[in-house]
C-alpha cells in the first residue's frame, strides 16, 4: 500500500527550505494527522537531536509513522559531504549521517542522502568521488541493515550535485554494492528537470526504489504545478511500489494549504 508523508523541519538554518512544516513538530504532527497523512519526513539538527525529541510520544498521540528522516543539515548547517577531499571530513560525514540513521532506526524509518552526497570538482575527479561514495553507501548500508532499517540515496539535479542526476545513474551507483539495503529515492521534482521520461526514470530505479518525493515542477505541493501524476500511479502499480509518497514541498502560499494541496492530490490518485 502507498502511504502519504509530509515534510517537518526542525533546522532554523533551512527555513527557507521546501518543507511544509517548519519549527514546531507537535504543530506539524498534528495538523498531519488531522488531514489523514500516514506519517511525517523529519528534517533535523542532528542524531542527538532527534533522540532529545519526545518523538515516540508523538507519534503514537497522533497515530503517525516516521517515514523517513533527512541528513541535509549536515551540509547545510556543517558543510559536511561525503566526497570531501580531506579525509578526516568525509568520516565526520560519515558519522553524522550515521548519528541520524542510527536515532532513525529506533522507528523502523530509512535516513536520507540527498545533498550530503557532494560532488566531484578539481580536486577531487570524479571517478575517486564515485569511489568514495560508494564506499560510504556500502559501509553505512551494511550497518543499516544490522539495525534493521535501509539507506536511502536520492540522486539530485545538475544545479545540486554532479554525481548522479537520474535515476538510471542511482542505479548504476548502487548495482555494484554488496549491501543490499541502500536504496533509491525518486524525488519528482529532480525528475522533472532531469529525466526524458519520469516514468522512464521510474522503471529504471526499479528494484531499488524505495522512496518517493511527491512534489510539483514547481517545487511547490501536488497540483500547484505542471506535473501529471497519472502514468506515474500506473509505473509504481507495475513496479508494486509500496513505500511513501512524501511531500517535500515549499510552505506555498502556507503550510497548512500546501499539506491540504497534497493530500487533496494524493486522495484523488489513491481513494480511500
Ligand atoms: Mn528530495
């Protein structure tokens, strides 16, 4: 069964970022719930910080799953990537990506690489950055596993990362792997300006999908764009997707609009 997720931020440094909710979990899971989402995406500070949370209490108030838990404020608030030239930084990536998957696990819930993935540049070419990440995503894909949980890579647009930008290229990154528990998040919007074909782009994550960002072209919540959902829903029935549809859109024109445009979509796609 496809179940419907919204986006909870809790890092001040990304509250221009696209999520629906911002600063107060409680607001956010509560307002999740009363539209009829399955469960929030979590954006936090740090591992430590998501264990500080009254998280469990939460959830259970409110009848909500964790559907997944983001590592961006490594980048965006330490500036952490995996494919950095000094080592000792890229093990410190490493371990704050771990930090979040570890506090993630105790829910059953997968943590998210998307910008913490880095690039390839000058320094560092780009069969070495591949290298690293690859062995980044086979060492923490191993321990996720032995917690019970997966890894999720989420390959970006040409304007967010130069290391993979379709889902072909995810797939390709991940074939190789001995661990079979990363795997890949389709997020519509990086489709949209990338793939040929979304649902192309679909079929080729194939086995590996194992999230989704359901988003608009705009970046904006489902319907608030060009985006035609449709032939998607008919590509993840064939695939027998079964995870989440999250909305990791920006608060337009508000948050509570934005939620109710994507459960308004996501209820049109998939009735009750
Ligand atoms: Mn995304």
């Amino acid at each position: 069964m496809i179940r419907a997720a919204v986006t909870i931020s809790l890092v001040e440094e990304a509250r221009k970022g696209p999520f629906v909710f911002h600063g107060d979990l409680e607001a956010g899971c509560q307002q999740a719930a009363e539209l009829g989402f399955d469960a929030i995406e979590l954006f936090a500070a740090s591992g430590e910080m998501i264990r500080g949370l009254p998280l469990r209490q939460l959830l259970q108030r409110y009848g909500l799953q964790l559907a997944a838990v983001g590592t961006g404020a490594g980048m965006v608030v330490r500036k952490l990537q995996l494919c950095d030239a000094d080592a000792a930084r890229r093990a410190a990536a490493a371990e704050f990506i771990q930090g979040i998957m570890e506090a993630g696990a105790e829910f059953g819930s997968p943590a998210i690489i998307g910008s913490m993935q880095g690039r390839w540049d000058d320094v560092v070419p780009r069969d070495v950055a591949t290298g690293y990440l690859q062995s980044a995503l086979e060492r923490l894909g191993q321990r996720a596993g032995e917690l019970g949980t997966f890894l999720l890579y989420e390959p970006l647009n040409r304007y967010e990362t130069n290391m993979c930008n379709t889902m072909a290229q995810g797939a390709e990154l991940l074939r190789p792997l001995a661990t079979r528990s990363v795997k890949l998040l389709a997020d519509l919007f990086h489709m949209n300006i990338e793939e040929t074909s979304l649902v192309a782009g679909l079929r080729d994550a194939g086995e590996f999908l194992g999230h989704i960002h359901f988003v608009d072209s705009t970046r904006q919540a489902a319907g608030r764009g060009h985006m035609v959902y449709e032939p998607l829903v008919e590509v993840l029935r064939d695939l027998q997707y079964s995870g989440y549809l999250s909305a990791e859109v920006f608060p337009l024109p508000d948050s509570r609009t934005a939620a109710e445009q994507t459960i308004r979509t996501f209820r049109r796609l998939y009735p009750v």
